[in-house]
C-alpha cells in the first residue's frame, strides 16, 4: 500500500493561530481564551468568538468556535460563492442564510424561505440542500425534503418556487437518507434510505438503499451502471453524507443496525451488503467498508473531505471522527476522535471555502438534550501535525 506523509495541518487548513496559543493547544488538551482574528479565514473574523481546544488521537487538536446559535435541526450546508453558508432545518422546513455578515454574537443567521409540502415526522423533514455548481450564472440551488407521499428533490432559486426534479424515493419515519451535492462531474448525487424495507437496498429497480446521480434535471446521468436507471450504487441501509477527496474519490457515511456504522469508498454499480453483511464481513459479493465504529459510538450523519481528511459527525457517539487516507484512498493508520461529549449531537459536516469545517449539532431532534443556545453552528480547525495517524 503506498502512502505518502501527511500534509502539514495547519498549511492544509491556514489555521492562522497567535505562537503562544498553538503552543498551548499542541502540549495541553484544556481550553482557552479568545484566538487571534483569522485574517486567511473569510468568513468568519467575529468580534468575540466563542473556542474551546478537543484533544484527539496522537496529539491530534480541535479548535472549535461557535459561529450561529439557537437554530433548530440544522441538517445540512451548503456555501455560497460569497462565503456565506445555506443551512435547511429539518422539522421547520426553513432554509436559512448564515454569513457572510456578522455581528457581536457571531454570523448573521437570515430565514429566506419554508420549503413548502415538507411533512417532518420521525427522520424526515427538510434535509439535503446543494448549491449549483454554475450558481453564479444560473442561481439555482437543489433541496430533498419529505413529503407526504415521498422522498424527492426539488431545484430553485432562492425565494422562488421549488420544482421537483426527482419523486418517488420510499420515505417512512426512518431511514430517509436525505445526502446531496454535486461531484467533480458535475452531477448531482443523491443519498437515500431503506425506509425501513429492508429488500429495498438489492432491488436495482427501487431508489431506496442507494446512491443516485442525476443530471441537474433529474434525469440518470451518462455512464451510470444501469441503463436508463439513476443508480450509483447499492446496498445501503441509510446514507446521509457523502463527499470526495482531492483524487475525486467519493466517502460515505453509513448508518449501521445494531453492531457496525461503516465509511464506505463508493464506486460504480458497487454493492454494500446491506442487509446481506454490516460492516467488514469479507463477502466477495460486497465491499467492505474502509473504516467501521460500534454504533454507540458512531451513528454519523455528515460527513466532508479536506485534502487528505475526512471527518464526519456523530449523532449518538456524539463526536467528530477525522481519518486520513492513503494515495489509495484506503484509511491511514487510525481514526482520532475529536470534540467528543463537548456540544452533543453532530449532525452536518461541510468543507468550508477557507479550508475550515463547519458542524451543526443536533440537539434538538428528539434524541438529544439541548441546551440554552442550542442547536449550534461551529467553525472548527485542526493544529498538530498526527491527525489521523497511530
């Protein structure tokens, strides 16, 4: 297996930290006062940010600032060319803007528009929102969101009316999967669940248990595995995030049953397992997954890459899981845990313009226990040089 050394984190991410707080965060793992403005780091420069440093694995640190607070359900995130983010709600059915403006307490948070038709019950709500990858000439952005007959995903310019470009993906209480965004390709990938039907996952003719990719109209994009089927892949339970590294190589987070939730390395027309196999079962028929967590320390939803990273966030295992990967994409040594039990439930995870992330918790969905100013919106950067290694 061929791997290369890592890159640098704080050149990776342009951390711009004053010497004496690095110092402090790379030999301590307690917290500390106010960081010095990130001049590289637009957005955000706020006037009195809200940190604390995590300790990881092999001296792997966080640093995290609240960025937006009192949302409810934050699922997902989507930049803007002006470095502002959109952020859906779930049960609300809201899309909301977060920056680029701030103000004494952090970003702006601006309500744009409720999504109409979306029916919020159990996991289902307003969920993936991608932005066009030619927003600047054609300012459209994409949602899926639960109706009352369906999953499906609706395109729109902001304010506007949505028009639905993809119906009929089995929805249920759970396993509604909800992931979206567009490849390098620039066609728009689509995550969904099982619905609770587990037969659903094998079947190619379902679009429940699958990746799908689509052309910015909905229709099945050229070079899928099936014809004339939007089918990606298969054999998942409950995808909610996915993301690609900097070799275009497409991650994904997997909810699990009882025992393992898996990432999984998505190729064309590969099947999963589910609900054959959870996690590594050296099935020929399936792919393993590149990494897998007991569930109770896991259940992750988002999930996003930067350079040679991903990270994705936990809802029950309530923490940032970071990976570092090889020249082959597969796991270089072990993945650190970050930010654990410090703010709850993590839901969406998303690779800012500044090379920051940008995690949303979870707090307020019926499983956690939010407090005051939940739910948050928070910048996190890494410093230390090991993330990810054993």
């Amino acid at each position: 297996m061929s791997a290369r050394p890592p890159y640098p984190r704080i050149h990776r991410l342009r951390v711009a930290l004053a010497a004496s707080c690095a110092a402090l965060l790379l030999t301590a793992g307690c917290s500390f006062g106010e960081p010095e403005p990130d001049p590289a780091g637009e957005p955000p420069n706020l006037p009195t940010p809200s940190a604390s440093a995590s300790p990881g694995g092999a001296g792997q640190q966080a640093v995290a600032t609240v960025l937006a607070k009192g949302l409810r359900v934050p699922w997902a995130i989507a930049f803007l060319p002006d470095g502002g983010a959109l952020v859906t709600e779930r049960d609300n059915g809201r899309i909301l803007q977060v920056g680029p403006e701030s103000g004494p307490d952090g970003l702006t948070v601006r309500p744009l528009q409720t999504i109409p038709d979306v029916a919020a019950a159990g996991e289902g709500g307003l969920l993936g929102i991608a932005v066009s990858p030619d927003y600047a000439r054609d300012q459209t952005v994409f949602v899926y969101y639960t109706t009352e007959r369906d999953n499906r995903v609706a395109r729109l310019r902001l304010g506007g009316q949505p028009t639905p470009i993809l119906t009929g993906i089995p929805k249920a209480n759970v396993h509604n999967g909800g992931g979206l965004g567009f490849g390098p390709d620039k066609q728009l990938y689509v995550s969904t669940g099982d619905a609770g039907q587990r037969p659903l996952s094998q079947d190619v003719k379902s679009l429940g248990g699958k990746i799908l990719r689509v052309t910015p109209d909905g229709k099945p994009a050229a070079g899928n595995p099936y014809p004339n089927s939007p089918v990606w892949s298969l054999g998942h339970r409950n995808v909610q995030g996915f993301a690609w590294d900097a070799a275009k190589r497409m991650y994904a987070v997997e909810f699990g049953q009882n025992t393992w939730d898996e990432i999984n390395q998505i190729t064309k027309g590969g099947n999963y397992g589910w609900p054959e196999v959870e996690g590594q079962a050296g099935d020929k028929r399936f792919t393993d997954p590149i990494a897998q967590w007991a569930t109770s320390d896991a259940s992750c939803s988002g999930l996003a890459a930067t350079d040679r990273l991903l990270a994705t966030g936990c809802l029950r295992g309530k923490r940032l899981w970071v990976m570092e990967l090889t020249d082959t994409g597969t796991l270089l040594g072990q993945p650190s845990e970050l930010l654990t039990n410090r703010y709850g439930r993590l839901r969406a995870v998303a690779a800012a313009p500044d090379g920051s992330l940008w995690v949303s918790t979870s707090n307020h969905d019926g499983r956690g226990d939010p407090a005051g100013d939940d739910d948050r919106l928070l910048r996190v950067v890494f410093a230390g040089g090991d993330g990810g290694r054993s």
